[in-house]
C-alpha cells in the first residue's frame, strides 16, 4: 500500500417537511420543494436487493474499478460499503458516510467484523458531507438524497470531492418526495444549479429506481449566485 494510499485513509477516519423558500443564514437557497424524513429502517433487505442484482448492475454501470476511491454517503447499514470495498480491492478504498450517529456506529460494527481494511467509516453532517478536495471517482448517493434537508449547500460542498474526472452516482425511485423518491427532473435541476450534468441514465429492473451519473460541467457557483428549483 503506498504512503498516499495510507493518507487518504487517515484523513477519511478523521475528517419531513415542505421546503422554505428563505435563504439559510449561510446564503445558501433552501429547497423549495418537500424533503423526505429519513427512515431508520433498511430500504429494503439485502437478499431482496442481491436478488434484482441491484448492486452489481450499478456498479457496473458506474464502472467501478480495482484502485478506485469512492464514497457512499448516507450508507445506513452498508449494504453499498459491503460490497464496494472487494470491488475497489486492496489498492482502493471506500469511505463510508452516514449523518445519524447509532447508523454509523452499526456501520464500523460490521465494518470490523467483516475485516474491510480499506473501508473508513466516519459521521456525516446534513449540508456537508466533508470530503477531502480532489479526492474521489466516485460518490454514491443511493436512496436518500430525497431525504437531505439542504440539497444546493450539500451538492456544493460534494462536488469539491470529486477527482477531475469523477462521477456522483444517485439510485433513487422516480415517484414523488414525500413517498420516498426523487422525480428525475427535480434531481437533473438541481444538480444544474451546481453546475453538475447528468451523462448516462438506466433504469433498475424490476423496481421503480433509476441510475443517474452526474459529471462536472461548469464551475461551482458563488452561493448567493444558485438558483433554487421549483
């Protein structure tokens, strides 16, 4: 393992209701749409999961490779995490993100249970997920970025993690916020208010999710600059 690898690592363990058309103190626009409550249970159970193939096909499609850094933020009881970390190998690593400090715990729990000597698990915060600059190939936002309280502070504090040439990945459901999904015109605005473009799209067979790869088109706008979506 390389001396940048072993740094990467160490700075990874280390570092419900209607949407508010006010500015936040901090000048970034709130979200002018409904935010989901986040739910303590799974998503689903990872048999029912591994069942679709959902992990693998999105992957796949993400192009995940041997050597990758990736994040999952919002892992919850890591059912992506589990199965990222033998896909990057040991010369990758996968930082494991989740904002409710009990889902965190479980995660490292498991985490070291599992021997995942590549994975790093750390507690998140609502508008910013802190990833180190320049750092990522991949960021997995998979069923819950409905549920982030401040989505346009968020995806601007995100972007600053990906490498030059990384990609966010969203897994949501294409049915409305308040039942648990993320309509794709919604997601698509949004993330043009940050200067994100979406570039490949897929549908999960046989559930209602949808894959959504987003890129970095243009440059990070100033906060007072965003426009908020509808």
């Amino acid at each position: 393992m390389s001396n940048r690898a072993f740094a990467l690592l160490a700075l990874l363990a280390l570092s419900g209701c209607r949407g508010d058309p006010r500015e936040a103190n901090d000048g970034f626009p709130l979200p002018r749409r409904d935010v989901a409550p986040i739910l303590t249970n799974s998503f689903s159970t990872e048999d029912a999961r591994d069942r679709l193939g959902e992990a693998e096909l999105v992957m796949e499609l993400a192009g995940v490779s041997e050597g990758m850094v990736v994040a999952d933020i919002g892992a919850g009881k890591g059912y992506y995490t589990i199965r990222l970390a033998p896909a990057v190998g040991e010369s990758g690593r996968v930082l494991a993100q989740d904002i409710v400090p009990e889902t965190r715990d479980a995660l490292a729990q498991r985490v070291r249970r599992e021997n995942l000597d590549n994975v790093a698990v750390r507690l998140g915060a609502a508008d910013n997920p802190g990833l180190p600059s320049n750092s990522f190939d991949r960021v997995f936002l998979v069923h819950m970025y409905h549920e982030v309280t401040e989505p346009y502070e968020f995806l601007w504090n995100l972007r600053d993690g990906l490498k030059e040439d990384g990609l966010v990945i969203v897994v949501d459901s294409d049915r409305p916020i308040k039942r648990h999904g993320m309509p794709p015109q919604q997601l698509d605005c949004e993330f043009a208010a940050l200067g994100m473009a979406r570039v490949q799209t897929a549908d999960i067979e046989g559930t209602d999710a949808y894959f959504a790869a987003f890129e970095i088109a243009r440059p990070r706008p100033e906060p007072r600059d965003i426009i908020p979506c509808s």
